[in-house]
C-alpha cells in the first residue's frame, strides 16, 4: 500500500507529480478557508507525510496521534508553526522552502518600503476616494528613499536580497544579526550595528528575523521609542516579533513617522484592530512570497521535500535531521 501524505490547501494538481507516484495524495480543497483542527488530527493519525500552510499547527498533540508520520514540510521559509523539537523526538522531518522564494520577498519588503516612504497607498486610496481636487506643493509629500540610511535586521538570504536592491537607491545599509557575518558585509557594503544602535541610526528599519523566543516582542516600547521621528518600519517576517499595542502608540503619538506591514500576530487580522485606522500604516495580507512563478515553486519543493524523506533520502530542505540520516 501506498504512504498516505495530506495537503492541508489546495495546490496546483501539476505540482504534484513528484508525490503521486509514490503515494497516495489528499488535499483539503476548500479555497477561503483553513482546514479545521479536528481534520488535521485526524489526517495526521494515519499520514506519512503531511504538507502544510504556515496557519497550521504541527504541536506534540499532533505529534503524538500521528503514529506513522516521516515528513512535514511547510509550504514556507519560516516554520514558527511547528515544534521542531517535538518532531525530532517522534523522529519526524521537518522542511520548508527557502531560496525559492528570496527575490520575490525581497522585491515585497523593498516595494513595502517604497509604498511606506512615498505614501503610495495611501495616495492611491486618495484618489479613489474622490478626494483630489488640485495639485499642491506637499499634497501627499513622503520621505526620500534614496540616499537614505535602511537598518535590515536578521541578515539572512532575503535580508541579503534586500541589501542588494537597497544599494541600487544609494542606500547606506546597516544590519543586525545574532552572528555577525564578515564576509557578507565587506561583499555587500553592509555595516554591522548592535540592535539599539541600528534602531537609532535608521531611516528605515526593515525586519526579516525568523520568530524565535529570542525575537519574540523584539520591537516593543522601548525598541520604537529609540527610533527616529522620522523612522518607517517594515516587517516582512513575522507579526510575533512585534508588540502591536507598542506600534499602535508609536504611530498614535509620533514616536515613528509610518509603518507597512506584511504579518501580524493574528492573521487574518481582524478588520476592527486599532493598526488598520493609522493612515501612514500599509498593511498587506501576509503576500511576501506570493507571485505565481515562486508559489508553484514552493509548492514543488515541498512535494519534492516529501516524496524525499519518504523515499529514505535526503530532502532538498530539511530543518532538522528527523530519522533519515
Ligand atoms: C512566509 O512568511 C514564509 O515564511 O515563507
Ligand atoms: C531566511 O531563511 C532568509 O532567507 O532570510
């Protein structure tokens, strides 16, 4: 008999191939909706191989009833979602699907920070609003990008990609990373900063750090009050290493100048959140990788990353050594 492998969204059926030859594929395919917990549990109960959205949970409740599970692998870079941990104890495999998706989420934060600095979306709701009437010295007047000082933290590959299209603004570019990455910044003409002192000495700050409980409330009160007046922040990483409440204020009372964000702690977010009222605040629903071109690219890594472990070889992106070494 075929292993049993559950995809919890529907992907492309020519995205598939890979895993259908080698067993037997189900695919929750509602398209607005999530699969329900109580589904999950009891998909994961007799899987080999479960496929999964950065929404899902994969916890040691799940863990524990899933008595034949090899592979999980997320349909994302980052794997907040899943106790990795957990999974290397019940020797399952985790993957995700890093640099298929490095340009496309550094062309998002870049655009992110030019919509933030340029007020784009707010000048584009202005004119469908019906609310231009003339033409005026500041009538929507932003912040330069160019020339400007951008602080990226976490210096991973898309931090990197973003370094990258910053320099072709005549950026200075500062980073903070938890290990410094000499060869990075002389390759690049990157700055290393320790976190405080990049807060400080940005006119952009641009967050691309993994959530970790060494990230998590990263940008708290202290974090935005640090910030220059002028400052925009943009998070393209996780909602988590953000204490809303903290940017809520800070747009409130001027501490910063705007904000665009791609994640939030709660996602979808609710409609009625006090962040969604702040007019210099962008806000986009969790896009950072979603062009068509790198989706289905994920989506094949991810079936590749599967059909991988449960052939007892190597997956092209593991997270962890689960029971295949
Ligand atoms: C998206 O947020 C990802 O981690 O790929
Ligand atoms: C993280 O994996 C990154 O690519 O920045």
């Amino acid at each position: 008999m075929k292993p049993y492998v559950y995809i919890t969204r529907k992907l492309p059926q020519e995205t598939l191939a890979e895993l259908q030859e080698i067993a037997e594929v189900e695919m929750w395919m509602e398209e607005e909706k999530p699969v329900p917990r109580s589904i999950l549990l009891e998909k994961a109960n007799k899987a080999a191989g479960l496929l999964t959205m950065l929404s899902d949970r994969i916890d040691e409740e799940l863990l524990r009833q899933a008595p034949y599970l090899k592979a999980v692998a997320n349909l994302a870079v980052g794997f907040d979602n899943i106790n990795v941990e957990a999974s290397s104890k019940y020797g399952v495999t985790v993957c995700n699907t890093p640099d298929v998706l490095t340009d496309t989420t550094a062309d998002l934060a870049f655009g992110l920070l030019m919509a933030a600095g340029r007020r784009i979306t707010e000048a584009a709701e202005y004119i469908k609003d019906g609310k231009w009437n003339s033409w005026s010295p500041l009538l929507l007047a932003g912040t330069d990008i160019h020339h400007k000082t951008l602080g990226i933290v976490g210096m991973g590959r898309i931090g990197e990609a973003v370094a990258r299209r910053a320099s072709g603004f005549d950026m200075k570019v500062l980073y903070h990373n938890r290990r410094r990455k000499i060869e990075t910044e002389e390759r690049l003409g990157l700055s290393y900063r320790i976190f405080e002192d990049l807060l400080k000495e940005s006119d952009y700050i641009v967050c691309l750090t993994p959530l970790t409980p060494e990230t998590k409330d990263l940008f708290n009160e202290k974090a935005f009050k640090m910030m220059k007046d002028t400052a925009l922040f943009i998070n393209v990483s996780r909602g988590g290493v953000v204490v809303e409440e903290a940017l809520d204020r800070a747009l409130s009372e001027g501490w910063i100048n705007g904000a665009g964000l791609d994640v939030f702690r709660e996602e979808p977010i609710n409609p009625d959140h006090p962040l969604l009222r702040h007019p210099n605040l962008t806000a986009l629903p969790h896009i950072g990788s979603a062009s068509t071109e790198t989706r289905l690219k994920m989506a094949r890594l991810a079936v590749s990353n599967i059909a991988h472990v449960l052939q007892g070889i190597k997956p092209p992106a593991a997270v962890n050594t689960g029971n295949h070494e």
